[in-house]
C-alpha cells in the first residue's frame, strides 16, 4: 500500500512512524514544503514549548458558576502520558540516545492574584484529589511562592497577595529537535522518503480511485500517486481539504490566530534560579492561546526565557506563507460561516485585532505586570511565534484538534490547534485507528503496539490509579524525570 504524508512536522513524521513500526511492508513517502522537517509550528520557539498535562494551564479547567470541570484536564493528562511512553520507547530502542535533546524538567506552576485565588484554591482541591495531580503542591506563603518562581516574586510587593500551585515533574520539549530525530529514525531505519521543497497544490481522486497529488517541487511541476494520504500540514491542511471534493469539506473553515512572544537568552546559572513554567489568568475575551506564561525554554544546550503569547488576527495559514495564499483557501460557502464568527465573538476578533498593533512598549508593560522588574532583568527581544488556524465546524468556532477521516478511509487530516504537539503520538495513534485499521490486525503488529505503548487506552489510565502510576514512573525515569521527595503523595 502506498502512503502519502503532507508535512514533515511532529504529526506527520510521528504518522508515518507509528504506521511503518505496526506495518513495515507500508510503502509511506513524506511531502514537505521547507527545507527541513520541524521547520513550521514545530520549530522551537514557533510554540512555547510545554508539555501539556493540563497541570497549570487554566483553560483546560473551566467554570461554570462556580463549578469547576476537570473533564478536559483529565483527558490531556492521560493522552499526555501515552505520548510519553512512546518518546520513552525511542529512548529504549537507542533512536534517541539522550532525552534531554528534546524534553527537560520543569516546573508547571500557575499563579493568581487575590481576586482569582478562591478559584485558584478550588481548582487545586478538585484536581489533588484525582491520581494525575496528587503531586500538586498549593500555597498562599509568599516566600514559598517566591522559592518555587523567584523571577515572578523577587520585586513584587510583599502586601500583594497572591496564590501559587506547583508541580515538579512537568517539562518543557523543544519539538523541532523531536521531529528531527523520528525523521532520522524514519529514513535511516524505516526505509520512509521526505522529499523537500515540495508545495502541494492540490489533491483530488482519480477514475481508479486512488489519490492524485499535484504539486511544485523547487518551482517544477510533479504529481504523486497514493492510495491513502493523510495531511498533517497545520494550517495547509484547510485549502487541501478545500480542493479535495470530499462531502464534508463544506463543514469546516479555518481561522487564524497569530502570536509573539518576548525572549530572552539567560545564562546556565540564571536558569537554575527559574526552572519553571508560570501560567496567570488570560484577559476577559482573549482565546485560550493567550494565557500569559513566563516560560524557561531549553534549545540546543542554550537557555532562555519565554513571555507571552501576545495574540494577533494574521490572516495567513501558515508562517512564512501569505496573505493571498489564505484568500485562494477561501470558498463562497465559508463566508457565512465567517461572518457567523465574527459576529458572534466580536469580542475575541476586536480583542485579535487590537493585540495585532500592540507594541515592544505594551508588552514589557504586561510583562511588569507578571513579573514585576523581570523587563529589567535580562536582554528581551519580541520574536514571530508560529501560526493556528482554529476550526470553525458547522459555523461555530472551536478550540482544539479535530481528527477528519473520508468514509472509504482514504484521506484523512488533523485540523485545529492546542494541545497539539503535546499529544501528537496519541493523536496520531487514534488517527492511524480511523485511517489504517488494518494495520493493527496481525499479532505482530499488536504486539509492537503493547511494545510501544504499554497502556494506551484513557480510561484506564483515568479510573485505574495503580496502572498509571506504574506506566507514570517507568516512562518518567527513562525521560530523566525525576519527583523529589517532597513532591511524593502521603502514604495512606
């Protein structure tokens, strides 16, 4: 069978891997456009680099008068730690010799100013009381906060009351260097092709059924031929599904979130001082994406600091693509759905625009906020984040990620954004179910899988504390992550 995977990004090549280790005789070409895997929102500083686990990131736990979900929480937790038991099997198999090339711990905190802190408190009761966040610490103590995230306390008033949860085992992934290695793993080992500079235009079917891949390679016109072809190429993913023909084509829509970010780079000394993650309170109407973090970011051996996202309405699909390219993805049957968005969250599009025109000024002026005197502290320089393009489904935006597969299983696609590249083996994996559900037949290939990934059914993972504890501290210790004692639950 010949499969066709559009972008060398951590989806496609995290596809095309799991789709050869269950089925070596798949005959599996990657088409990308750059000159280079993990050149796009996979690239280091294209995203803030967390390794979602919903450990403090507010969005992921909403409420509802005053009662808190964790439904959300829970679930990338658990997907979070299925992706882990694959990166760990990399790690295992020697295709990556050393995990901190890719993923470092770090602490995941989130703080909270008083109006903010019974919320803060009432998360940290729900969340502690399920097996995934046991470890979560709370404190109201401003020295205590100030030991886990000096750089946030060093220069704030001691009066001002703030709020604080902890936990020590999250991490921060720099998904380029991920992507780079499983593309290494994937031509040298499993026999797989990535052709580069190649810029797909278009993909339709053919009388015989198969999948036709028009596209321009260094400027020449070349075509592909596949059988299955699954498009895990960010925001490129919309004007393909666009031009494919397939009924549902006409349900989705896509609408783009720009961002940037301050960094600065700090000494190895300075990041011993913040070996954090600190995630506030997004703005009253600002998406999910803008939940202000001040981040430690590891890139190839240097250190840095992150602080942002500050969100944008760029109406482009991809980096480094333009505006017109967005307007070619566009069809007369998106606009209702458009102007249906923009209407119904007017708030959020006035919110994207006026974050579009803010300036270097505005943004240290956020950063004081967060960190008061940290705009002082260090070297900062604004830096382009990388490019979403959130779902708009039957006219309703959403947030999130969203598997696409055709009725005969023969095209299939990931839209949307966040959690994203966190969950991306587990999402993939599911994918590959819908997509490939042939390749998990044999008792090699389920084999393979049990290999790969020990435990990779959720639920389990939720309501069997024990099982997940297990799988938890086996893929931390070969991941270099590491609690400390004081971060170990009560014995009961």
């Amino acid at each position: 069978m010949n499969v066709i995977v559009i972008g060398a990004g951590i989806m496609g090549t995290t596809f095309a891997a799991l789709a050869k280790e269950m089925a070596p005789e798949l005959d599996i070409t990657i088409l990308e456009r750059t000159d280079s895997v993990g050149a796009g929102n996979s690239s280091a500083f294209n995203n803030a680099g967390t390794g979602h686990e919903a450990n403090c990131e507010l969005n992921y736990t909403p409420v509802d008068e005053e009662v808190i979900s964790v439904d959300k929480a829970l679930k990338i937790h658990a997907q979070f730690n299925v992706a882990k038991q694959y990166w760990a099997y990399l790690v295992r198999q020697g295709i990556i010799n050393d995990p901190r090339t890719f993923i470092n711990q770090t602490k995941h905190c989130t703080i909270v100013p008083s109006q903010a802190i019974d919320l803060l408190k009432l998360r940290h009761r729900d969340m502690s009381a399920h097996h995934f966040f046991e470890q979560m610490r709370y404190s109201e103590d401003f020295d205590e906060i100030k030991r886990w995230i000096p750089y946030t306390m060093e220069d704030r008033p001691r009066h001002e009351k703030m709020a604080a949860t902890v936990v020590e085992t999250g991490t921060d992934i720099n998904f380029g260097a991920l992507t780079s290695q499983i593309a290494s793993h994937l031509v040298q080992d499993l026999g797989v092709t990535i052709e580069h500079g190649v810029h797909v235009k278009r993909a339709h079917r053919s009388p015989t059924g198969s999948w036709l891949v028009e596209a321009y390679r260094h400027g020449e016109p070349v075509q592909y031929k596949a059988d299955v072809l699954f498009v895990g190429a960010g925001g490129g993913a919309f004007p393909l599904l666009k031009k494919s023909h397939l009924p549902f084509r006409s349900r989705y829509a896509g609408f783009p979130v720009g961002g940037r970010f301050l960094q600065a780079e700090i000494s190895a000394e300075e990041a011993k001082r913040y070996t954090a993650k600190t995630y506030g309170k997004a703005k009253v109407g600002a998406p999910p994406m803008s939940v202000p973090h001040l981040d430690l970011r590891v890139v190839e051996g240097k250190h840095y600091l992150l602080f942002g996202p500050f969100a944008s309405f760029n109406p482009i699909l991809e980096k480094g693509r333009g505006f017109f390219d967005y307007l070619r993805a566009l069809r007369v049957h998106d606009i209702p759905s458009l102007l249906s968005v923009a209407m119904e969250h007017f708030p959020l599009v006035k919110y994207l625009l006026s974050e579009s025109f803010k300036g270097s000024k505005s943004m240290f002026e956020e950063l004081e906020q967060f960190a008061p005197g940290m705009s002082k502290k260090f070297d900062w320089k604004p830096i382009q984040a990388g490019q979403r393009v959130q779902i708009i489904k039957d006219g309703d935006l959403q947030m999130g990620t969203e598997i696409v597969v055709s009725e005969d299983k023969t095209y299939g696609t990931l839209l949307g954004a966040s959690p994203g590249a966190s969950v991306s083996p587990e999402v993939m994996l599911r994918c590959l179910e819908q997509l490939l559900p042939s390749i998990f037949s044999t008792e090699e290939a389920q084999k393979k899988r049990k290999e790969i990934f020990p435990e990779d059914d959720l639920e389990t993972l939720i309501h069997n504390a024990e099982r997940y504890r297990a799988i938890r501290d086996e893929v931390n210790g070969q991941l270099g992550i590491v609690p400390r004692d004081s971060d170990r639950p009560d014995p009961e």
